[in-house]
C-alpha cells in the first residue's frame, strides 16, 4: 500500500508540472495569487472572446470524452474479437444498466458544477471549496449505497429486460466486478465535473489518457494472458478508473491550495454544508431524475432490441458504441456552453452568455459536418471493427444500416446540448428536464409501438425525432430569458 501511495504522489507532482505549465490558463480564478500570464489571458472564461474560451475549454474535454469512450471499444473490441459474439452481447447488456447508475453521478456532478461555477464567477473562493467538499462527502455516500444495491439486484433486473439465456451469465458476472468498483468509478466522474467546474478541462484529459492506456493492456494481460472473459475486461476498467479516480482526489486537492481559503467579506465555514447541499439537491434531483429515467429508458429500448436475438443485439451494441463516440463533441460543447454560463451568471453578466451561445452554434455546425464525411466513407469498416470475423451477416447488417442512418441526424444532438448547456448553467433545470424526458418518451413509444411493424430500425427512427424535440422545448424556453435572471448562489 505505502508502495503505491508513493507512486501515485509521484504521478500528481508530474501531473501537476503539466497542469501548472500548459493548463493554468483554463482557470477563470487565475488571479488567485495576483498573477496573470499570457497563457491565462488566453482561456479566460469572463474576458476572453467567447468562441476561443469555448474552443479551447471544449477540446480538452473531447479529447477526454474520447478516451472515456475508448474504455468501452476497448472492451467491445477486445471481447468481440478474442472472446466471441455472445461475449460482446453479454458486454452490451450490461452497458445500458451501468449507464444507468453512471447517469445518476453525472446528474450530481451538474448539480456540484453549477454551484462551484458560480462561486468562481463570483470570487468566493471560500465557499467554492466548502461546496466541493461537500459534493464529495455526499456523492461517495451515495455511491455506495448504488453498489450495494446493485450487486444484489443485475441479475433480477437482467432476466426482467429479456437479456438472452445464452449471455445472461456472463453478463451478470461483467456487473457485478462493475458495481464492486462502482464508488471509484462514480467518484471519477463527480471529480472530472468539479475540474470543469473550476475552468479546467485538461487535468481530466490527462487522466483520461492515463487509465485508457492502462485499461487497454489490463485488458489484453488478462483475456490473452490469463485466459478471463468479460469478468477480465470488467476487473480491468474498475481496475483502470479507480487508479485515476484516486489520483484525481489527490490532484483536487492541491489544486484547491491556490486558492485562498476566504476572499474579502466572506466568514470562514466548515467543510460539510446542508445548505449548500441543498442548492445542489435543486439542480441534481431533477438532472439525475433525467439522466437516469432516460437510461431506464434506454434499457427499455435495449429490452425490444433484446427481442430480435443476440446478433441483431451484437450489431446494435456495435452502433450504439460509434454513436457514442460521434456524439462526444455535441456533449463536449454542451459542457462548456454550461460552465462557460455559470461562470458568467455568477460574473453578473447573461449577455456575454448570448454571444457564447451563438458562437457555439458554429461549432456544433462544424463537428457534425466532418461526422458525416468520416461515416460516409468508413461506415463498413468502423461497424466490421467492433465484430469477429466469424460474426453473422445480421449483426454487421445491423450496425452498418443504423450508422448510414443516423449519420445525418447528429447536428440535432449538437444543437440540443448547447441549448441545454445554456439551461444547466443557469440551474434552470426543470424546462431542461421535461424536455429530455419527452425525448425519451419518443424513443421509447416508437420503438415499443412499431418494431414489430419495421423492425428493429425502428428503434433507431426514433433518435433524431427525439433529439429535434428535445431542441425546440428547450430553445423556446431560452428565448423568454428567465435563465438570465436566474442566480442559485447565495
């Protein structure tokens, strides 16, 4: 154990080094100690132009996103093409319920983003730090208790979603090395929002690089190596972003010593606030309510796609794994749209937060452009990679016909996650969380109503139709400008 404390210090000061030489322009709090560098300048939230403040705070965390989605090919990958067909299936089956937990932390981590955003806009560094600490008491206590309940419920919850026989074994054992690791790997997630929260989108980045690298030989020593299946790729990921769950704690850490402990006419607090807790429940209730609802949704819809056999359900895994990648700088810049408002709330000006607003437009604009050339052109190849060579003809069929599809239609999620980022910042959660749900519920009545009249293509119909409802409910709730006046700090 003193071991591998005395590494892990030993990789903070180097990721640190880092940090302090290229990412200290990602804090709008950069005057923290009365320094403002060039660097600093560059990246600054409340002063800089607001496209290159987005640009340059949302690549980071495309990048990082990327490499959170490499956990999850990596595990496709490596099973499907070293374990089998039904192996990648039963990796699949489980995907659409950890989501659903996963969702729950990141629900909290809005919640805690929010309010330490909009302590930072306002200089109050002192209460900034009580809500982070806050936040993770709390969260670490409710991911426990997830993990409990999980481990005991995966295979009742299983057998309810009609997940085949033949991979309902092997998915239950995947879930259940899952939620052993599960307060590390919720922590994770709550600790990277906290990040963003603060202006800093590389520091995750990093660690994202990090346990991916890890995560990937893990897998590979202990499929190839020592001969595990699914129970291998699972111990490997909880393995991989716990390390990087641990880390991150001790990075925050230090990070928050830059900042001084209480600024001009704040009282020094303790470390745990009820109330704060309680201005973050408002915003993380209805966020985690949506997020996981829609994962519980999406577990509906994995239950229909269930129905049509384990091919169709290995090619759909395949498809939704790509799509989870196309869609990783949609969400990127609805992140930074979010903290780039609360920042700027907290600043008292919701002007600057239009000209972001728009700005983002063009970027959203731009990713889904180049998404659409690259599925295009490799649309065969990116579904065959995900599948041994020796997979049926249905479950290429299946990933390749709903890549071709749903190639046009990511604009509508970029535009989506901006207009949402807009609302979260602002805590103006409620209109946000209606409209998510009315997405789901497209998505769920289509694919239940007419897959027995399409097919399984039904299932994927239903995206875009969500995705442009989901928008208009939230853009038309932006124009009546009670996000503006909206401030959830005290």
């Amino acid at each position: 154990m003193q071991i591998f404390l005395a590494a892990c210090r030993r990789y903070v000061r180097m990721m640190e080094g880092a940090a302090n030489t290229a990412d200290t322009a990602s804090f709008s709090g950069s005057c923290l100690k009365g320094k403002e560098t060039d660097e600093v300048k560059k990246y600054d939230m409340l002063k800089d132009s607001p496209g290159k403040s987005l640009f340059f705070f949302a690549l980071p965390m495309i990048l990082g996103n990327l490499f959170q989605q490499f956990y999850n090919m990596a595990d496709s990958v490596i099973v499907g093409k070293c374990v089998g067909e039904d192996a990648l299936a039963a990796v699949g089956a489980s995907y659409s319920l950890t989501t659903v937990f996963i969702m729950i932390a990141i629900g909290g981590g809005i919640g805690a983003s929010v309010i330490t955003s909009q302590y930072l806009g306002a200089k109050e560094y002192g209460r900034m730090k009580v809500s982070v600490s806050t936040a993770l008491i709390s969260f670490l206590a409710v991911s426990v208790a997830l993990g409990v309940f999980g481990f005991a419920m995966c295979e009742r919850i299983l057998a309810a979603l009609n997940t085949p026989g033949n991979i309902l074994e092997d998915a239950v054992l995947y879930l259940r090395i899952y939620f052993v690791g599960l307060p590390f790997l919720f922590m994770y997630n709550v600790l990277s929002a906290v990040f963003n929260a603060l202006g800093d989108s590389r520091t995750p980045l990093y660690l994202l690089i990090f346990s991916s690298v890890l995560n990937v030989f893990l897998d590979l020593f202990m499929v190839l190596v020592l001969g595990m299946g699914v129970d291998g790729v699972a111990a490997a990921t909880v393995t991989a972003q716990g390390l990087s769950a641990v880390i991150s704690f001790l990075l925050l850490r230090r990070r928050l010593q830059e900042f001084p402990d209480v600024s001009e006419g704040e009282i020094q607090s303790s470390a745990y606030s009820p109330k704060m807790l309680g201005s973050m429940i408002k915003i993380a209730i209805p966020s985690m309510l949506q997020q996981s609802i829609v994962s519980v949704g999406m577990l509906l819809v994995q239950s229909v796609v269930n129905g049509f056999g384990s091919s169709v359900l290995a090619g759909y895994t395949s498809g939704m794994r790509i799509e989870s990648i196309c869609i990783v700088p949609m969400i990127a810049s609805g992140n930074a749209m979010s903290t780039f408002t609360a920042q700027n709330l907290g600043a008292g000006d919701p002007g600057r937060v239009k000209k972001g607003y728009r700005t983002a437009y063009g970027m959203v604009f731009g990713f889904a452009l180049v998404i659409v050339a690259v599925l295009s052109i490799f649309h065969g190849q990116i579904a065959a990679a995900f599948l041994e060579e020796g997979s049926s003809a249905e479950a290429f069929a299946t990933a390749d016909d709903y890549l071709r599809f749903i190639r046009f239609f990511f604009l509508f999620i970029g535009i989506k996650a901006i207009t949402d980022g807009v609302l979260k910042g602002a805590g103006d959660v409620v209109v946000f969380t209606v409209a998510n749900l009315i997405n789901l519920g497209i998505r769920v009545s289509v694919s239940f109503r007419f897959a027995q009249v399409w097919g399984v293509e039904a299932v994927w119909y239903a995206v875009p139709i969500g995705w442009s409802v989901n928008y208009v409910i939230s853009f038309l709730w932006m124009l009546t400008g009670r996000w503006s006046r909206k401030r959830v700090i005290g």
